[in-house]
C-alpha cells in the first residue's frame, strides 16, 4: 500500500469517528436535556404504558405547540411579561375524518367550545386547541380559517360552496404569571400550532397552553401519559394529554403520601398587595383506539377526575374541570351520504378503559408537575417547581419507594 492510500484511510478513518463522536454528543445532548417524568423519580404508578407513554402511542395522532415568553417585572397591560401559548390535537393528523367523541365537565367555571355539536353530532370533526381563558376567541376563530384554508373540511352535498365548524377550544387562566389581558395569542400562533403538530414525543410543562400555568400551587402545565389495554386478545392504546391549573397546596398527593402537606415553604411569591386563592382548572383530552361510541367516550371522560381525585383535585368552585374524550377507531363514520356499519366494544368489557382513563390522568398531572420549571412572571411573581429530591425523600419516608 503507498504512503498516499495509507494517509488517505487514516484520515477517513479520523473523519468517520470524529463524525461518529460527534453525533454521539448531539444524541446525549438532547437525552439529558430533556426534563425528568413521573417514573424518573421512582413514583410508582399502575399500568403498562405505550412506547412513548404519551398520547401520541394512539396511532395517527399529532400535537403541537405554541409557546410565547417574553419580557419581565412590571405588569404593562399590552406589552407584557408574557407567559402563554396554545396546544393543539388532531385525533387523525391532518387529514378529515371526524372521530366518535364524548365529554363531561365535573365543574363547570371554565370553557371548551364546540361541546354542544359534539353532545348533538356525536362527532369531534377537526383539531383541538387548548389556551389561556382570554385568548380562546382568537383562537377559535384561527383554527376555523385554517380548516378552510387547508380544506380540512367534507362540503355540504347539495351546498358544496358551504363552509362552517364549530372548532373545540379550551382554556384554563394564566393570568398570575402573564399578561393574559394583553392578548398576546395570534393567529399566527394557533397556526405554528397545527402545522407544527406531530407524532412523537410529546413535551411537557412550561409549553403550549400550559406555559403559564400553576398545579397545586407548584408551577404546572402540559402533561401527557399512556395505557395499553388487552381486551378479548386485541391489545388497545389509551392515551391522556392534561393542562394542569388547579389545586391547592394542602391537597397535592402523590402514591398516598401527603406532599402538599409535607412541603410548606417554596410558596408562590406574589405581589404583596395581592392575595391569592385557589381558581384553578384543568383540561383532559382522552383518545383511544378501541372502537367505542359516542356514549361510551362519555363515559371514558367521566372516569377523568377519578385520576385528578389521586392527585388531590376536588373540583373547587373557582375550577373548570372539562375533559373531552374521542376514539380513531371506525375511520370513514361521518360520511355524509352513505351509510355506514361501525364497531364497539361491548360496555360490559370497557372497564379495563376506565381504569386506564384514572391510570393515565393521573400519570399526566404527575408528569405536568415533575417537567414544569420554576418561572418568574408579571410583577415578579414566582412560582416554584416541584421539588423532586425532596418528593423522593417523602415517598420513601412514607415507604413507597426504598
């Protein structure tokens, strides 16, 4: 071999592994950059989860986000700090083709549009958006115009000119740490929002609609978790995308054991002229690929606050509890001209589906809490994250863990 052939593999060989070590420290990068979750800690939760235990493990479906934070100090109405965003869910991508749907509001001082067609229709027929309680206007009317843009729509048979939605859009209030009053949601962010929606992992915590938002007086926000479900030989995915913006400190539990009670300092630290009360919310999307109908996705969406109660929610006056749930199963259901046959699980085998509904909200709230960060927001209001050590240390006090 020449001198020049042995210089030339030498320095490919140089090339190779410094490319190899390279991308070796990009995928480590991104591994340890990603926050903790639930299980991270050792909390021991029920349940076999999806391969992302998250709600993308349902087949087909995408979420996006939208997150806004900017400016500090001093409220001005307008200009900001800003702490806010929008999520968005679509039950089958991008494609139209509405999904069999349900929901429930265990109390009711919040809003998710669209409820009434879905009660009527028994149909969820575009994206979901969750927001800040000010921005849900905007948003709707944003998602509307994307659907007609984007043809995301079946015209009329006999009115093929005629457009209409009635698009579901929820909100829980972000106004301790934002600038909620100023209106800082655009269209142009509800659209990032959908055409950003993907499959995948989902993040969590300081994101989306749940940018600004506060748990059990910890910092709050997006949580996500999944469910695998046997039932007669055929194995079903559950998966829960919570906001979480609820609850009291005194409340919060996790495995059983009393935390909110047990961690007393790091309280929000808030204007000294402003006293605070609890006024939470929370919004829970439940998809699945089991085949189920209208009806029994309501029934889905009235297990949800069983999983809120294990964390401790109650469903305070101050609160919106609003939870929608849909299946991907029987694709082609809405078709408005021909008939259509359509399966269901049996409701004396949907109990497996409830459990898991309980399972994975509760997962989701867990996950929403242990991802979110500490912020600062408007007039220098802080809330605090969740202390992971010293939730460590309380489940192994109270012998949960070893």
């Amino acid at each position: 071999m020449s001198l020049y052939c042995i210089i030339y593999t030498f320095k490919n060989f140089i090339m190779r592994r410094l490319i190899l070590t390279l991308i070796f420290q990009f995928v480590l990068t991104i591994v340890y950059s990603q926050n903790n979750r639930a299980r991270d800690l050792g909390i021991p939760l029920d349940g076999k989860t999806g391969k992302l235990n998250a709600i993308t493990d349902v087949k087909g479906l995408e979420v996006g986000h939208t997150t806004l934070i900017s400016g500090e100090g001093e409220l001005i109405v307008g200009e900001g700090p800003v702490r806010t965003g929008v999520t968005t869910i679509f039950p089958r991508g991008k494609q139209y083709d509405p999904v069999f749907a349900g929901w429930y509001s265990l109390n009711g001082n919040g809003e998710m549009t669209g409820t009434t067609w879905v009660e009527e229709s028994g149909f969820l027929e575009g994206p979901i958006a969750i927001t800040n309680t000010h921005s849900v206007g905007i948003v709707r009317d944003a998602v509307i115009e994307w659907e007609f843009k984007n043809n995301h729509f079946d015209p009329l048979p006999d009115e093929p000119d005629v457009f209409w939605a009635l698009p579901v859009v929820a909100e829980t209030y972000d106004g301790d740490l934002n600038d909620i009053n100023g209106f800082h949601v655009k269209k142009e962010h509800v659209f990032a929002a959908l055409e950003n929606a993907k499959s995948g992992p989902v993040a969590e915590g300081n994101v989306g609609g749940g940018t600004g938002m506060i748990c059990h007086q910890f910092k709050g926000g997006i949580g996500t978790s999944s469910r695998e479900i046997m039932i007669n030989n055929t194995t079903y995915t559950l998966g829960v995308l919570v906001q979480a913006n609820y609850g009291t400190r005194e409340s919060l539990t996790i495995a059983g054991v009393p935390v909110g009670k047990e961690i007393s300092d790091r309280q929000i630290l808030l204007d000294p002229l402003k006293h605070r009360e609890e006024r939470g919310s929370i919004i829970v999307i439940v998809a699945t690929d089991a085949p189920l109908l209208p009806h029994q996705l309501k029934r889905l969406a009235r297990r949800v606050p069983i999983g809120i109660s294990r964390v401790g929610g109650y469903g305070g006056n101050g609160s919106g509890d609003i939870f929608i749930a849909f299946s991907t199963a029987n694709s082609g259901a809405a078709n408005r001209e021909n008939a259509q046959q359509v399966s269901m699980i049996p409701n004396d085998q949907m109990s497996a589906l409830f459990l898991a509904t309980a399972q994975a909200t509760e997962e989701s709230i867990l996950n929403a809490l242990v991802a979110a960060e500490t912020m600062v927001g408007k007039n220098n209001t802080t809330v605090y994250e969740l202390p992971e050590d010293e939730v460590v240390e309380l489940l192994k006090k109270y012998g949960r863990i070893k």
